[in-house]
C-alpha cells in the first residue's frame, strides 16, 4: 500500500473524532458555533495554503474569493431564489471567472509586485462592495434563507450551527482531500519546482506562468466554497467580509504550524478561534493578539511551530546517550558464555 | 490630477479607481515607471 494511502487511512480515526468532538465538549450552541466557524475559516485558509507553502506566492487578496463565494450566495439566493446547490455552483462558477482574471492580470508578477497588486485587486472589491447597490452597499445583503440540499426526497437541511457542523465537517474533509491529492499530483509537483527554480523548471518541461494561473484556478473555488457556507450560517452578508481581519487570519493559519503540513490551517484556525472564542480579551485585543501571533512566529519561528520539533527532539537525544551507554556496559548472558569459554 | 479624477470618478469610487490605476501601472511596468516594460516582474 502507498505511503499516502496509508496515511488517509491513519487520518480516518482522527475525523470520526473530530465529528463528534463538539457533543463531546459539552455540545452547547456555543460550542457548536465555533467548530462550525472553525470548519469554514480553516477551509477558507486552505485556498491560500496552496498559494504560499506551494506557489511561494502571497496572494494578500484572497478575502476576494471568500467574498465572491458569500455574495453570490446571498443574491441568487435572495433575489433569483436559488437554492443552495445552485448558488454552490454559482459560487464556484464565478471564483473561476475572477481567478482567470486575476492570474491572467498577474502572470508576469512575482514577490512583491504580486503582493501589492493582489491587495489591490482586494482593497477595489472592498470599495466597491461598500459602496455600489447591486451589493448591498454598506447594509450589505440580509435575509438568506436556511440552507436547504435536500434532493431525490432526502432532507438535508440546517436552521442552527449544530445542524450544519455536519456539512461544515463534510466540506472541511473535502477541501483536505482535494490538498492532500494536488499536493501529490504532478500538478503539485510542478508548482513546487516553479516556486523552488522556475528556470530549471522551464527547462524541464514546465511552464511557470501555465503552472501558476492552474494553481490559482484551483486555489479560488476552495476559497469560495467556504464563504458559500458562512453566508448560509450569518444569513447575512456585508463588506465585512473583506475586512483585513480574515487575511491576517488565512496568512496565520497557513504559517502558524508550518508550511505545506496537511492539517496545519486546521490546526492554527482551531488554536485561534478557540482563543478568540473562550479565552476572549474583548474588543479590538483579540485582533491585537492575532496580529502579533503572526508577527511572532514571522520573526522568530519562521518554520512555524513544527521547526520547534527538530530542537527538541536534538535535546531529547542528548539525553539517550548515556542511557545506551549505561545498557550496553552490562553484562548479557551471551557475553557471560564468551568469556567463560 | 486630482481634480482631473475627481472629475471623472464619482467620490464614492475614488478608492477604487486609484487602485485600479495602481493596478494597471504595476501589471504594465513591474519594475517601476522609470524602467521598460521588459524589466524584470520581480518586487
């Protein structure tokens, strides 16, 4: 059996525990809020994961996926009646669109220039989406109905946070299916030799700029997956959504526990909204301690908190020697039976 | 300028349109204004 197959399998444990993790913390409303809104915001970071740890690209305008995701939802599903596969489709459909455009608009940007312009490309949509009526304006789209994907006389419907951690759950496994398998695809594998060495990459085949729209194309509709369901479980959506706030999130829960660790946005998304959540500050510090997470483990643990392994295991090995050292200098019964000889 | 964009742009898109003009300069001349177009993308 193949190394990730073994691993997928290994994981399946972990994932019937973390679908019953929150009747097993107590399965308040609270609790099950913030698992829903862990699920969602982890699947939203997973867009941007496949940018950074692969592309080695930071794509500070990937609030506009979450965005496109959340509107859609809101006015197909307000105006137009759709339902909720629709407006999933829809979501999906559109992210693509944008994601074409966008990665077309940066395929000769790398670094920096990148950067800026994503940021741009966010702060347009921001000022658009406070200001133009089709959107809403500032009050934003409310009066989203629940969401309903019920088919073939199955109801699968959601009123409260505790009816749709399952779907949140669901759409979480898929989105790290769908990492985990680009990850290992040969897609996967050209974009990690595009970010390490583009020249030799073009040497060998590749082609960067065709590698970095195909990533961008698969990284958007995650994204927007993610503010499909929030836009369901606020009923409501505004310009809030493209608030700095959640970049400085996606770009946390992507360094936090290290780059290209499989659970690693879902991990840092859990650790800061269970802060945020039950050991709450208040106000604006919560926002204060998100911000100087990221610039911590910027600074200081540029690996994130898995490079915190390599040195404890080396002091953990420090420590062996003379254990092994102290079991070799007894006597065995074979060595007993040499010298007797 | 500014009057100029003032006058073309309503005040609620001015944010907008000043970053689509940003955008636009940096998709166009990565480099800079001062450098060619086939100057280096890299920031």
């Amino acid at each position: 059996m193949s190394r990730p197959s073994m691993r997928r399998i290994a994981l399946l444990p972990l994932g019937v525990a973390v679908l019953f993790a929150p009747s097993l913390l107590g399965g308040s409303a609270s609790v099950y809020s913030a698992a829903v809104l862990i699920a969602i915001l982890a699947v939203m970071s997973y867009g941007l994961d496949v940018i950074v740890s692969d592309l080695g690209e930071v794509s500070l305008g990937h609030t506009v996926f979450f965005a496109v995701g959340a509107y859609a939802t809101a006015l197909l599903s307000t105006r137009a009646g759709f339902g909720a596969w629709g407006t999933l489709a829809a979501s999906i459909a559109i992210s693509l669109v944008f994601a074409a455009v966008i990665g077309l608009v940066t395929l000769r940007l790398r670094e920096f220039v990148f950067s800026l312009v994503t940021y741009a490309v966010a702060v347009v949509a921001m000022s658009l989406a406070a200001n133009w009526a089709f959107l809403g304006g500032s009050d934003g789209v409310r009066g989203l109905p629940m969401l309903d994907l019920s088919f073939a006389g199955l109801s699968l419907t959601a009123r409260t946070d505790r009816e749709l951690w399952p779907y949140a759950f669901g759409m979480l496994v898929v989105a790290i299916y769908l990492v985990d398998r680009f990850r290992n695809s040969r897609l996967g594998a050209a974009a990690i030799m595009t970010h390490l060495n583009p020249r030799l990459a073009t040497v060998g085949g590749i082609d960067p700029a065709r590698v970095r729209l195909q990533v961008f194309l698969f990284s958007a509709p995650i994204t927007a997956t993610a503010g499909w369901l929030y836009a369901y479980q606020r009923a409501y959506v505004s310009v809030d959504i493209l608030e700095n706030y959640f970049l400085i999130l996606m770009l946390t829960a992507v360094i936090l526990v290290g780059r290209r660790q499989l659970l690693g946005p879902l991990l840092a998304t859990a650790l800061v909204l269970t802060q945020e959540k039950f050991f709450s500050f208040g106000g604006y510090v919560d926002k204060i301690v998100l911000g100087s997470v990221l610039v911590m483990v910027l600074a200081f643990f540029p690996q994130g908190l898995m490079g915190l392994a390599r040195p404890l295991s080396r002091l953990f090995r420090m420590f062996r020697p003379a254990a092994k050292v102290v079991a070799e200098s007894k006597p065995t019964a074979s060595t007993s039976l040499e010298i007797s000889k | 300028f500014t009057a100029l964009f003032g006058a073309l742009v309503s005040p609620a898109y001015t944010t907008a349109a000043a970053f689509l003009v940003l955008i636009g300069l940096l998709v166009l001349r990565p480099g800079g204004l001062s450098a060619s177009a086939a100057a280096g993308a890299h920031g």
